[in-house]
C-alpha cells in the first residue's frame, strides 16, 4: 500500500462545476497538508496549506483534513478553464520535512 | 517567494552518456531539495544539499548515480550519469520557502 494514495483521473469537468479533488493516506502521524498545482511543463506551485484536522477556505478552494478517515480534499468552485492542471496533495509529520506527495490528479476544465 | 530559474528545460540523451542540470535560487536558502517525478508517480525525493556538506540521498538513490554540487546558498546542480532509458523523467528542484516548496520548473529528460 502507497503511503499516500490519488485518483490520477484524468477528471474533466464544465466550466462552473465543482470539483472534488481527493488523497487517502495510511501515516496516522501525518499533521501538515498540503495541495499543489502543477501547470503543464511548469514545477508545482502551492495552493493550500492545512494544519491538522478542519477546513481551510481561500477564494474559490476549500481544503479539508479528516484525519480520524486518513482523508484530504480539496474543493474548486465556480472552476475555469484556468484551473485546468494537475493537482497533488502531499504531507508530513513535520512542516516542511519529509513531506510525502500524491500521484496527483490531472484535471480539466471545459470552456 | 523565492525564484528558481532551472535548466535546461528538456533535453534528449544518449544512453552511457551524462547530463547536468542547473538550479539557481534568486535568495539564499539553507536546504535544496532535488525530486524525480515521472508519470503517474509521485514526486520522489532523490536528496537534499547543503551547502558546505555532502548531499543526504534517500533510499535507492546514490551517489555515483546523481552526483550533487552546491558551491554556495544560491545554486546547485544534479548530475544524471551513465544514463539508461530508465533514468527518462522530470527532474525538479526546489526550496523551502516558509510557507511550503518553491519549485523550478522542471527538466524534462528522455534517454534513448
């Protein structure tokens, strides 16, 4: 078992949907988490850092943490065409140490 | 945050043969951290460098293989040697910024 396991998709979705984007993980000692958004030929960028269990909410993304389901998501509203990339999660026991990252989830946003 | 400007962006090897890849940093940081990310994989770390002391390599990853140089707290480069078609995959670099990893933009290897 992956120690940290994401749908690779491809998801491809309507411009206004809502996407779910999601990570299961099998360390319970994970506390950080974390999404990144990777354009095609660029490196990763973060998009959302998560401390522990709860939600995160910036603009049109919602990160949320259950930890007690080993479970992260990240939620995009009203997506554009501009969301269209591939998205990994990754965490660690210690910030920024040792972090562990998804397979990540390519996804598209049809105009 | 901090501004990686890595290179080259791609490149097309012959197998036996060796390439370098260059990250400069636009600030001095502590740690680079080198990854390999091929398709449908996860990112892996391949090792991280300090400046001043030799690289820590994670497991199944050496040395000889992926020979590390980081001369001062603003660059690093990472050797692939004695390339197999295997070793065909992205290569990144990247810092830690406070607030997570900042990434370059990646080398896009391909052995053949």
């Amino acid at each position: 078992q992956k120690e940290v396991e994401q749908d690779p998709g491809p998801l491809s979705v309507p411009e206004g949907a809502i996407v779910s984007l999601n990570c299961t993980y099998s360390n319970s000692a994970f506390q950080y988490f974390m999404w990144y958004r990777q354009y095609s030929r660029k490196g990763p960028e973060l998009l959302m850092y998560t401390y522990s269990s709860g939600n995160k909410e910036d603009g049109r993304f919602t990160a949320q943490v259950d930890k007690s389901s080993k479970y992260i998501s990240l939620f995009i509203r009203d997506s554009q065409p501009s969301d269209s990339a591939t998205y990994l999660c990754a965490m660690s026991q210690v910030y920024n140490n040792d972090m562990r990252f998804g397979a990540g989830t390519r996804l598209t946003v049809k105009p | 945050s901090a501004v990686i400007s890595q290179k080259p962006s791609r490149d097309i090897c012959q197998r036996g043969t060796s390439l370098t890849i260059q990250c400069q940093v636009d600030s001095q940081v502590t740690m680079m951290f080198w990854y390999r990310q091929q398709p449908g994989q996860s990112l892996t770390l391949i090792a991280t460098a300090n400046q001043g002391s030799e690289a820590t390599y994670e497991s199944g990853f050496v040395i000889d293989k992926f020979p590390i140089s980081r001369p001062n707290l603003t660059f690093s480069t990472l050797t692939v040697s004695n390339m197999s078609p295997e070793d065909s995959s992205i290569y990144l670099c990247s810092v830690d910024w406070g607030s997570g990893y900042t990434f370059g933009s990646g080398t896009r290897l391909t052995v053949v």
